[in-house]
C-alpha cells in the first residue's frame, strides 16, 4: 500500500519538502478529584478529540503560505490510527481519509495476515480469517483543525536540507 501525501487545506506537502514527523495527542475535558473518604474519581465533560505537531526538513518549504490560517483547514493526516480487538467489527476513534480506506490484519498464532475490511457509518468490519483470534483495524485520519502558521527555517551552509519547517494544530 502506498501512502498518501500529507495534506493541509488542501494543499499536499510534497516528498521534496522532507518526510514529516508527526505527533498526536488525544484531548478531553476531565479532572480527578478525591472524595470524602479519599476516593479518586475523575469526571469527564467531553473527548475525542485530537491536537499535534507537524514538522519536516527538506530542499524547499511546504507550500503552505496561502492558507487562511484563521478558519479551520483540512487536515488528510499520514499518522496511522489503530484499534485491536477479538472482534470482527469496530467503531473507529476517529474519521478516515477519504482517499484512503481503513484496511484490517488477523492474528493467526503468531503471524498477522492481510484480510479485506468494509467500512460503512464510522463501522469496520474485517473478512473473517480461520483461527484468527485478534483482529486489527488501521486507517490514516482527517481532521478539520486550526493550525498556526507554520516556523520556517532556512540553514543554507551546506545542509543536505536546507529548509525546516514545523506548525502545531488542533481538531475544531
């Protein structure tokens, strides 16, 4: 399989502006707090939501310059999600791109094998597999996020890549 560009408000970060590295957090709105009797609870208000980082060193910026940063931005992420269960149908944590379909693996023994996988209202559900006693569900996500302009770096004393770059975004 191969995998989709990066893309940003529609803009795809092209390989000559450096493999990204990415990171994901998962946000919510909770806190913990003791009882009487010092039991900790913790109260949840929302969740499932997301916020990261995006950064990348190659021969030219990404190209993201001509966003309006001041509304949410498509974001068509390349950082895989993941669910495993012992089931053959899951719900999935977040949306998938719509130019990529979640796809699935059984476990058989200590081998996992490809299996087909349909996606139908937020549902994978895997082929079944003989003897498979887990499955796993993988999908790169898209996000509608506000971003920040992105950090621009410019090392033009021999880098083999000379132009950094990296913003920070999260889910609207």
């Amino acid at each position: 399989m191969s995998i989709p560009m990066l893309t940003l408000g529609g803009v795809p970060i092209v390989p000559h502006s450096g493999t990204a590295a990415l990171s994901l957090s998962k946000l919510r709105g909770s806190a913990r707090a003791r009882m009487s009797r010092g039991k900790l609870v913790q109260m949840t208000h929302w969740s499932g939501k997301a916020a990261g980082t995006i950064s990348g060193q190659g021969f030219m910026p990404p190209g993201l310059d001509g966003l309006n940063y001041d509304g949410p931005l498509e974001l068509l992420s390349v950082q895989q999600e993941n669910i495993t269960v012992p089931e053959l149908s899951v719900a999935l944590s977040s949306t998938p791109r719509p130019d990529c379909q979640p796809w699935a693996e059984a476990l058989v023994g200590t081998k996992w094998h490809r299996t087909s996988c349909d996606f139908v209202d937020g549902v994978a559900t895997a082929t079944p597999v003989a003897g498979a006693t887990l499955y796993s569900f993988f999908w790169l996500p898209a996000y509608w996020v506000f971003a920040e302009d992105p950090d621009k770096g410019a090392d033009h004393t021999g880098a083999s890549r000379p132009c950094s770059w990296s913003f920070s975004w999260e889910e609207a």
